[in-house]
C-alpha cells in the first residue's frame, strides 16, 4: 500500500485516541487529558495518560509511548497494515490502492528489522553465556546497574568472524538470509572492496568481533543498528553499523525513542558525545539524554531536536575536541534559526565526561552544569573574542569579519538583525568606548592622579518607576561585573549595602545571589571570599560566584586577578554607582517625556533634553568602565 505522511496524518487526526483505547482500558477525565491504569505494566495508581489533542498515549512508570497506530500494533498485537485498514474502517477512510514496489520495500524492511531482531537477541544471549565473562566484567566495573543494562537491551558479540553469521543462518536457507544479513550491516562481503576473482574465494564474516554490543533503536523502539565497544586492545574503540536501508547515522540520534517521550515531562533535551555518555545519564536521572552517533551534529538531527523541544542543551566535554563539536554544531544551526528556536551550551569540567562527573560528584553536580548552559550568541561571541590575540588594527578587524560571517549565515532576517546589533554593540565596547576628554595638564602644572575622577550620579526626581536592570548589552555586563567584584572584594559589599539593596535585577539567579551576599556580608563584620563560597555551599550559586570569579572575558579592573587591589576596588565602587543610577535615570527620563507630551511647553521640552543628556553621560560612563584605564 502507498501509505504518504500526509494520509496517515489524517488518519490519526480521525481517530479519538481516548475513545479507542477505552474500548480496553477504564479511562477517566484528568484535566484537558485522560488517565488510566497502565495496559503495558501491572500499576495500581494510574500514569498513563491520554492526549487527544496531540494524538499521543504515554505511561510515566514503564515509558510506553504511542499514537493511534502504534496502540493498535503493540497492544493489540496487529500487524501494521491490519491496524491501519481497522482504523480507516472505524473513521471512514478509503486505504490508497496497492503499490508493488511500495510493497516490495516494506516486505524488504520488515525483513531487515526481523534480521536485526534476531541479531539483538543473539548478542543478549552471548552476554549471559559462557563467553560474556569480560563483557559483564567491564558493565560491573562502569557501574552499570541490572536494570540500565536490560533497558538499554547490552549483548556481546564473541571474537569470531563466524559465529553470528552460524547462528542465524542455522534455521533457514543461508542463500536467501546471508544477504539480508549483508544488507544490515551484520556481516562484511569481501566482494564489496576487493577483486572479483579473489572475493569469489572468500566467505562473508561477522563485522562486530569481541566487542560490547549496544542496540541502536529508531524512534519506534525497533533495532535499526548496532554500536559495539572493543574489550581488548585494538581499533576503533568504537564501531558503528554502516549506513544500511533501515539506518542513516546522520538522520538518527541515539536514545531517541526513550528520550522523545521523557523530554515531554522535563521540557528539555541534552545532548552529548556518545551513547554511554547517553547511558550514564540516564542511570543517573536524566533520562533525556542523546546523542550522535560518530558524527558531528547534523542539520536534520538538529530540526528533529526542536520537534521535542524549542531548545537543546548540547553537553560536550571541556577537552578542545568537544568544544570544536559544539562550535560545529553551533555554525550548523545558523541557517536553521527562526524564531523561539536555538541551542543552549553546557561545558563540562575539563577532563571529566558526563560519567565521570555524576559517579564523582552526583547528579546535582550535573544539574549545576546544565543550569550554567549559555545561549547560542554567547558562545559564539566568546569562541570568536578568544580566537586569537585582539592587539593589532588588522587582528581587530578579523574578528569583526568574522562575526559578520556568522551574522550572513543566518537565514531569518529578524534574528540575523538581532544578532548584528548586539555583536556590533560589544564589538564597539571592546575597542571603541569613547574617553572622557581631559585637557592636557599646563606647564609646572601637576596632572591628576586619576584623570577620569570620581563619578557622582544626577539626583533623580523621587519617582515609584525605577526600572528593573536587564541582564543583556551592556548594562547586564556591568551587573555580572560588580557581582564578580564583590565577590573578589567582599568588604566592598557592606560599604555600599543600601545601594545594593535597593537593585531590582531581572536575572534571577543573580538576584538571588547579590540577596545572599548582602546577608552573609551584614551577619559577619569581616567576610572573605573563600567564606562567601563556604556560605553558597555546593549549589546552583556557588557555581555561578565560581564562573564569575573564572569570568576573564569581564573587561574591569575588579574582576582581574592580577588588578591593583587599590584600583580594582576604586573602579568597583565606581561602577556600583553607575549601576545603581542607570534605573533612576531611565525612569527620570521617562517622567519628563510624558510631561512634555502632554504640556508641548518650552520648560518641559528642556527637561527632557536635560535627563537626554544625562543618560548620554551615563551610558558613556558605563562604556568606560568597560575599557579601565590601565589596559588602554
């Protein structure tokens, strides 16, 4: 039958999933959705639930997960064409009309995934066997429990070139299943690289030869491919099936078919290396987890990414291999973009991989990490500013070409605008924040010990609109800053409390660690830095006050370890005080220009130009403090 996508979307759309399975199963109204019992394993408080509107069944105890379709084949225990002709019937639909070759391709898939199926239940039993010794050994010394090695289905393969090739040509005619065992990519035919003549003289032999066996399944739970881990010495470590009718590594991601459904309870997707990073993590409760498969990411692994989520947390290790796959795949998504759509980067701890961090130091180590994930443009930003040495003219100039490299590969114009303004805006921070003008000191007289002076902010009308400081652009730049500074210069904090305060930060996160800091600073009379990070303890805040202190792409003084301390914290106050004006200013402004627009009179027009300037002043100020004067 030539079933198109198009016509099994419609079928689907006909038929009332809460209906259909309530035909079996007592269902019951949970809100928009329905719950029951679940028919796939013995439960007595319900965690199925149904979804009429999306069209989908899923059970939060053992994962079963399904459309209209899929309860019929695995519940009922009907072939596909039967559950597809049951249902049209029910919702008055005519099947389209038989297709020979169309039927010739699926008689010839259903063979390979019945040949894989045999295959995956060999390898567990290889495992279980006499041969499976090393193998079980290397599961127990990984940590990998019963339970995870049962799920994620781990066989053996034995160190013989014939043994699989034996087994499953055993019960039947070897002329008609050693092809299909070719085809699937089981078995290695020397016809396929070497001469006619001296093929002719040699059998077929099993690809994966004393290797761990790790089943590769497609979105349907089906065995599609194998990935096997050597034991022993030799290369590769790792060994994936090659590109067959059934698996194109490109197209698929590994642990998709248990991570579609657990991303719809989390709301996330992680995305790492590879598939025992995959493994661990799901060990340990991130059950989301997947992974390419020896492949960097490609453009249809990231569109089938953003079917589960609108954006995915890309994992990789801290090692300068990982952090080009990430830079890869960051480049990849340019084209792709649109709107509400990116990718989220986590950085591992450098030398640790997901196993290792979570068998050292537990999954809320992990979870810290994830919570530390940088958006697209920042990591492109900082992979461009730390590129190379930015001294010369002609070395300032690459990186702004390669920036608008990045800009013209994005596809949408909205957010490639959006990208252009705000690269412009810290490409033009760096290198061109205007100075001050400061005349030059006359003859016999002395010059100023600090040539900028000590900034003092407008006094503000009293007013109840103070805006909230943002945490993008500059301004959120300065704000991650004086956070940093106060945590390398934590006397500072007691000195300034009442400006500090009175901050309303939109991020929240650093919202949250200013209030700690501003408690812990008014408990103790001394406080020091390392007794700040003993108070934040090991959590979410410890590890943003310990990127902070790491933060070197911070252009201040105060943020330096190397800085002058009497400097550092001069410039810190400084920049407390600017950080702390800029609200009173726009709310300022703001209430002057509504008074013009409302009187149009002479004085109110020259309030407004005055509160202009004023926060013309302020932004400079602030774009000074970005550029100190010791590095200039």
């Amino acid at each position: 039958m030539s079933l198109t996508p198009q016509w099994l979307d419609e079928l689907r759309a006909r038929t009332t999933l809460s209906t259909l399975i309530g035909k079996t199963v007592k269902v019951q109204k949970a809100g928009r959705e329905y719950k029951a019992c679940c028919p796939f394993h013995n439960e007595k408080t319900p965690s199925f639930t149904i979804n009429d509107e999306k069209g989908f069944y899923h059970c939060f105890g053992c994962g079963a997960h399904g459309d209209a379709i899929r309860w019929m084949t695995d519940q009922r225990g009907l072939p596909f064409m039967e559950a597809v002709k049951e249902l049209a019937a029910a919702a008055g639909l005519d099947v389209p009309a038989a297709d020979p070759r169309a039927a010739k391709r699926a008689e010839q898939a259903q063979t390979l995934h019945d040949v894989m199926s045999g295959a995956q239940d060999w390898f567990v039993a290889q495992l279980d066997g006499m041969d499976g010794g090393e193998a079980r050994d290397y599961l127990k010394r990984r940590g990998i429990r019963p339970e995870t090695q049962k799920a994620f289905g781990f066989g053996y393969s034995p160190d013989s070139r014939g043994k699989l090739k034996a087994a499953l040509t055993a019960h039947g005619e070897p002329r008609l299943i050693e092809p299909r065992l070719i085809e699937a990519g089981l078995l290695i035919d020397p016809a396929a690289s070497e001469p006619e003549g001296k093929a002719a003289r040699r059998e077929s032999y099993d690809r994966f030869r004393g290797r761990l066996m790790i089943p590769i399944r497609d979105a349907r739970g089906r065995v599609i491919a194998f990935g096997g881990r050597i034991l022993g010495a030799g290369e590769p470590k790792y060994l994936n099936s090659p590109d067959t009718p059934l698996f194109d590594k490109g197209r698929t991601l590994y642990n998709l078919d248990r991570a579609s459904p657990a991303s719809r309870q989390t709301g996330r997707v992680i995305v790492v290396e590879g598939y025992m990073d995959v493994i661990a993590l799901s060990q340990a409760g991130f059950p989301e987890s997947v992974a390419p498969l020896g492949t960097a990411l490609t453009e249809h692994q990231i569109e089938r990414l953003w079917k589960m989520v609108e954006v995915p947390v890309l994992c990789f290790d801290g090692d300068s291999a990982g952090q080009k796959a990430a830079i890869r795949a960051a480049m990849r998504a340019l084209p792709l973009l649109r709107p509400g759509h990116s990718l989220g980067f986590a950085t591992l701890p450098p030398g640790q991989d997901p196993d290792d961090l979570v068998r050292s130091s537990g999954p809320q180590a992990f979870e810290a990490v994830l919570s530390a994930a940088e958006p697209l443009v920042e990591r492109l930003w900082a992979h461009e500013v730390a590129a190379g040495p930015l001294d010369t003219p002609e070395q300032r100039a690459g990186l702004k070409q390669r920036l608008n490299d990045i800009t013209a590969a994005i596809a949408h114009p909205d957010i490639r605008a959006h990208y252009t303004h705000i690269f412009r805006e810290r490409h033009d921070a760096l290198f061109f924040a205007r100075r001050p003008f400061t005349p030059q000191p006359r003859r016999n007289e002395r010059r100023p010990a600090d040539r900028r002076g000590p900034w003092k902010p407008p006094i503000a009308p009293a007013t109840d609109e103070a805006k909230t400081i943002s945490n993008s652009g500059l301004e959120g730049l300065l704000l991650r800053g004086v956070v940093a500074g106060l945590l390398r210069y934590p006397v500072e904090i007691r000195h300034h409390a009442e400006e500090l305060s009175h901050l309303r930060i939109a991020d929240a996160p650093l919202a949250a660690l200013m209030e700690l800091l501003l408690k812990s600073a008014m408990r103790e009379e001394i406080v020091e830095t390392e007794a700040l990070l003993t108070i934040l303890g090991q959590g979410d805040l410890y590890n943003m006050a310990k990127g902070l202190l790491r933060a070197d792409a911070l252009t201040f003084t105060f943020t330096r370890k190397q800085a002058e301390p009497d400097i550092a914290r001069r410039d810190l106050r400084e920049a407390i005080r600017v950080m702390a004006a800029g609200p009173e200013i726009e709310a300022a402004l703001e209430q002057a220009t509504r008074r013009m627009m409302e009187l149009l009179d002479e004085t109110t027009l020259l309030e407004q130009q005055k509160w202009r300037q004023i926060k013309a002043d302020h932004a400079q100020r602030l774009a000074d403090l970005m550029q100190p004067e010791d590095m200039l």
